[in-house]
C-alpha cells in the first residue's frame, strides 16, 4: 500500500466533491439545525447558572460579586433542597457555621438532577476558587456534594443524539453519492488500471468519510455547548460512529444503481438508524427499545457522556458492542466493495 497515493486519492474525493452544490446543502442542514435548536430551546449555552446559599460570612459575599453564576440567598435547608430538586437552582451550597467548619464539618454542595454538565463545572470551579480566596490559602478544597432528584436530559439535550445521527447519515449519503458517480462515468474503472490497487480505493474513500463525519460531528457538539466531559472518549465514540456510517455508505454506493436509487432506499434506511435517537427525544418510550438498533451505541454513550461526564467505566461495555458493529460492516462493505470494482456479481 502506498501512503502518498492514498491521500493523494482522498485529496481528489474532497476538491470533486466540495464542488457539488448539494454538498453544501447537506452538510450545513445539521449545521443549522444545531444553531436554531440552541436559541430556540436555550441559547449557545449562555445562560448563568444559579446557586442557591444557605448560610453568611465572607464566603458567601464573595460568591455575590462572582459573574459566571447567579447567587440566591435562602432562608432554611428546606427551602434551599425543595428549589434544588424542582431545578429552580442548578446547585444550592450548605455552608456550616464558623464553629462547625472548626470542627471539621465540610460545606455540602446539592446538585439538582436537572442541571447540565457546563453548569455544574462551571459552579464547582467558581466555588474551589471563592473558598481559596476566603481561606488565603492554595491548597485542595474539599466540598461534600450530593445529587438531588434523578439526572434527567433538557429537551435541548434529547435533540443532541438526532442531529449527531442525521449528520452520519448525512456523511454516508455523501460517500454514496460520490462513489456511484465514479461507477456512473467510469472514472473507478480507470483508475483500477492504474498501480492503485481496489484496498486504496476501499481506504482513500474511508478517510474521506471519516474526516467529513468527524468534522460535522465536532461542530455539532460545539455549537450546542455540548463539547464537554473526557474529549478523548468523545473522540473515540464520534471516530466508531463515522467507520460505521462510512461502512454504510461505501456499501449503498456499491449496490445502488444510481442517485435516485440512493435517496429513495436512503430514506427508508435513514428513519431505522434515527429510532434510538427518537427513543432518547421521547422517554416516554421504553428506552431499551433503542439498544436493539446499532446507532444507539453511538449515541448514547456520547449523551452522557457530554452531558453527565461519565467515564470509561460507564459506557466500556457500549464501546465494545460498537466495535464488533464496526468490524462486522466493515468486513462486509470491503467484501461487497472489491467484487464491484472487479467487475464481479454482487449476491445477497
């Protein structure tokens, strides 16, 4: 295999197809389906998150002159727990007396179940540092934090996996369309005369799908203040979501007959990849529903994991079943893809 001919076929599949007028089309939809949902159920993730205070002294007057959050005095626990839980509150601080603090008691900070991960960062960060400039000093605080009520996702959030999903499908259609239009003018045949061999077009056509699925997949997760939590997991479930929407993508581009053929079955398959991502936006539908659709284990482990901040430990088993979906398509979309360009009987 030859490195420089592999890019040099990859760099070809870009400049052709960025020349297209549909691929504009295509890729900017998510792209403004992303910056509409923001406003119209949010906004670009600006919104002050709120910290409910039980208690007085230097700390709390500290946390008042502090932008990145809005301060809320409140009068008992009680009061303090209820707002949290109904979500009036991202958070809400428990500070101890002067004595209790001497004595070893920690400040508890409530978590509501409702906030989203942005807004819990951001409130732990500004706290760490209003205890520092308090105490005077620049060692570890320690605050003791609870969760109040069940982690649920905003209307916003359930809306994150749809888009992650229309713009894989939306990558592999683009790969497809690309690749029957070589078929359509004979250029694949052409080039199969050449040195390249069929495993560097297989692999030229890949990178192509994968760069142009990581890139919308990125500015998606931007542009809904949704890029948050361990970025190299994030990484690691966008790169197995794109190899399987490219595995899709080269096989309908080997089997269709043409452009038509592409976006009427396209269609049809499209809507059976999106019914997780239907699932998570109504959870009034059984959620395990989801699970037995591949894009789930794309999906989902992204949601919260940019949501929730889950960690390796939370989503491995998501990871693994995605890997083995990954090998077996693309095991098959290599098989299907070399009988083509050798001229061969494709049988299902």
């Amino acid at each position: 295999m030859n490195v420089s001919r592999l890019f040099s076929m990859t760099r070809k599949d870009v400049v052709m197809t960025t020349r297209e007028s549909f691929f504009f089309f295509m890729v900017f939809i998510p792209i403004i389906m992303s910056i509409v949902l923001s406003y119209a159920l949010a906004t670009m993730g600006t919104a002050t998150p709120s910290l409910g205070i039980l208690g007085e002294g230097e700390f709390v007057d500290i946390l008042e002159e502090e932008p990145s959050i809005k301060v809320s005095i409140v009068s008992s626990e009680e009061n303090l727990r209820k707002a949290v839980l109904e979500g009036e509150h991202d958070a809400g601080l428990i500070i101890p007396s002067d004595s209790d603090i001497a004595a070893g008691t920690l400040p508890i900070l409530l978590i509501s179940g409702k906030s989203l991960l942005n807004e819990r960062l951001t409130i732990g960060a500004t706290l760490v540092e209003a205890f520092r400039e308090g105490a005077g000093v620049e060692g570890v605080v320690t605050i003791e934090s609870r969760l109040i009520g069940t982690e649920e996702f905003s209307m916003k959030e359930r809306f994150i996996p749809f888009i992650l999903v229309y713009a894989a499908m939306i990558a592999a259609m683009i790969l497809s369309a690309s690749l029957i239009e070589e078929r359509e003018f004979k250029t694949l045949n052409a080039v199969l005369v050449t040195p390249i061999t069929p495993l560097e077009v297989i692999l030229a056509k890949s990178l192509y799908g994968l760069f142009l699925g990581m890139i919308l997949g990125i500015l998606i997760l931007v542009l809904n203040s949704s890029l948050a939590g361990g970025i190299h997991l994030i990484l690691f479930f966008l790169i197995l979501g794109t190899l399987f929407a490219v595995g899709i993508g080269l096989m309908a581009g080997a089997v269709m007959k043409d452009i038509t053929d592409l976006i009427s079955r396209m269609k049809l398959l499209g809507f059976f990849f999106m019914i997780p991502a239907l699932v998570i936006l109504f959870p009034q539908i059984p959620q395990w529903i989801g699970k037995f659709f591949p894009t789930y284990y794309f999906i989902h482990p992204l949601l919260v994991i940019t949501q929730k901040g889950a960690g390796w430990s939370d989503v491995w088993w998501e990871a693994v079943v995605m890997i083995i979906i990954d090998v077996v398509v693309l095991y098959a979309t290599s098989r299907v893809l070399r009988k083509r360009m050798l001229g061969k009987a494709i049988r299902f």
